[in-house]
C-alpha cells in the first residue's frame, strides 16, 4: 500500500531560509568591501594592544597619532628606499638569468626550456613590484583601487583605533545580555590570535630578511636586495619557506663560483637553524595555534582565490575560523 510523507513547513523556517540566502547574496555582492573592512580588523587587532599600552602614559588620540606616524614612515621608507632598487635588480636578473644558467652548468639542461618562462616571470615580477610603489594595482579586488584603497584602509584604521573603547561599549550594549558573556570572550579571542600573527610574523619577516641580505652582502653577492626580499616575504610559509628563500640565492652564488656558493648555503642555513630553533618559538609562539599544514593550505587557497589580497588575509581567516571551530558547541548552544 502506497505511502504519502506529509511534510509541515512553518511560516517561521521558510523566513529563517530566506533571511539566510539574502545575507549569502548580500555578502557575496559587497564581498570586495567585507574583505576591505576584514584587512582593516586585522590591522586594528594587531595595533590595538600597542596602542592601550601607550594609552597608559599619553591620551589616546596621541597614541593613534604617533602610531600612525610610524606606520606611514616605515611604509614610506619601503616605497621610497626598498622598492626601486629591488625593482631595477629584478629587472637585472631577469636579463642576466641566461648567463647564470649557463654559468650553472648541467643544471642548464635542466632548465633551458623552461627559461623563457623564468625570465618572463622574473619582469613581471619587476612590473608588478613596481606598480606597488607608485600606487597603480589594486589593493581591494577591483573595488577600491591603489592609493584611494591604500588611504580608506589607513583612515579606517585609524578611526577604529581611535574608537576602540566606543566599538566595545557597541558591542556591549548591542549583544542580548544572556549571549554577551558567551560570544564577548569569542570576538575577543578572534582578535587577539589575528593581531598575534601579524604582528609576530612581520617581525619574524623583517628579522630574517634582513639576516639574509647581512649574509649576501657580506659575500659580494649581487642582487642582494631582492633575494634577501624574497626570503623575508616567503618566510610566511611555514617550515620550508626558509628553504625556499634559500634555493636563488644558492643558484645564483654557484654560478659565480662554487667556493661563494658553498659560503652562501652554509650562511643560509645557519640562518635558517637560527629561525627553527631560537627565532620562530621566541616570536610566533602560540600566535595563531595553527597546523603548519593548515597555514600552507589556507595560503594556497587564498593565492587561488583572491591572488595577493588572498594571501594576506589566508592566515588570519583561518586563524578566526579556528576559534570558531573551537568554540562550535558553545556556539550552538547560544543558537539553540
């Protein structure tokens, strides 16, 4: 005998799936600005406790104000100190890139086909480098493009820093009482793991590309400048991007002869001893909490799907969809 399923819909369900698909649609249609305003919460997390520390001594406003101050020199001097020259050395490589390989030896086998494809990427690494500098890519996706990008993200920063205690009173009074001490310490740990990584990994950058570009001046090896870039930037990935920051420079040493290459590799990987050992535990510690396999994913996706802008956000993304993961049953349990 032939069954039927009844099945009730309730008035309430079919709204709750319809208010679910409209903010799906609604996020997907701003989703360049949801990425804007994410970078800005990161930077705001990772300065924000630099700030109520300097609060304890100077008023606020003078804190973000001398903050910023920094902030802007810093990338002032890396757009007007750092990015020419390492543009015109990649430049440089790329036209010097036959003669190295040939220099190589039995290696140039190896690679000769696959050269063009080198020295083409090599220029436009050179062009895109370049284009940072004088504010012409795009920061936001297509949204809010190179230096109108570039200043909304500073002035929104500088905003929510300086109304930080006003965002948390925000916070306070707009989350229903009975869910505030449940989802408050949640917010408050997202921030807290997204600041930690960035601030320890831009330290942690910084230290190690500056002890490679030490190392290869120190040994008269040309390019210097954007091979200790590269493994500065490629320190992000955890583990083997040291070793990765280590494979042009030792390339290109061998090819200038075997006793500098030799000299190079042992200095990198004293370098890199010193990063596993001392520097990473000391620096990064407990910043995110996260699986070195995760951080490469997460980066390879964000690389995938958003390109640059996905490579900066992957980490903390991933850092604030842990805590989430962490905290699902209590979560739950506010929803429930």
């Amino acid at each position: 005998m032939e069954q039927k399923v009844k099945f009730d819909i309730s008035t309430v369900t079919i709204l709750k799936v319809a208010a679910v698909v409209l903010g799906i649609w609604l996020l997907f249609a701003v989703r360049n600005i949801v990425f804007l305003f994410f970078i800005v919460l990161v930077v705001v997390a990772a300065l924000g406790p630099l700030v109520d520390r300097m609060t304890k001594y100077i008023p606020r406003l003078l804190a973000v104000i001398i903050l910023s101050i920094v902030v802007l020199g810093i990338l002032a001097a890396v757009g007007f100190l750092i990015v020419p020259p390492v543009v015109t050395e990649v430049k440089q490589l790329a036209i010097n890139l036959p003669s190295i390989a040939i220099k190589l030896g039995p290696l140039y086998q190896h690679i000769q086909n696959s050269l063009g494809n080198y020295q083409q990427g090599l220029f436009n690494v050179s062009s895109q480098i370049g284009k940072i500098s004088s504010g012409l890519y795009s920061t936001t996706v297509g949204f809010i493009t190179g230096l109108l990008g570039f200043l909304t993200i500073l002035v929104l920063s500088f905003y929510m820093l300086l109304e930080q205690n006003a965002i948390k009173n925000f916070l306070n009074q707009s989350i229903p009482s009975e869910k505030k001490e449940k989802i408050i310490p949640i917010l408050k740990k997202i921030s807290e793991k997204m600041g930690s990584w960035l601030r320890s990994q831009f330290v942690l950058m910084f230290i190690i590309g500056a002890l490679d570009f030490i190392a290869l001046i120190s040994l008269g090896v040309p390019y210097a400048l954007a091979l200790a870039l590269w493994g500065g930037l490629i320190e992000v990935v955890p583990y083997i991007g040291p070793w990765l920051g280590l494979i042009p420079a030792v390339a290109i040493s061998f090819s200038l002869s075997p006793l500098k290459g030799i000299l190079v590799l042992i200095a990198f990987v004293i370098i890199q001893q010193i990063e596993s050992n001392f520097l990473a535990p000391k620096i990064m510690g407990k910043a995110v909490g996260l699986s070195p396999v995760i951080i490469i994913l997460a980066l390879l996706v964000g690389a995938e799907l958003m390109g640059l802008l996905g490579i900066i956000i992957a980490v903390p993304v991933a850092a604030a969809l842990s805590v989430l993961i962490q905290e699902w049953p209590e979560i739950r349990k506010l929803y429930s």
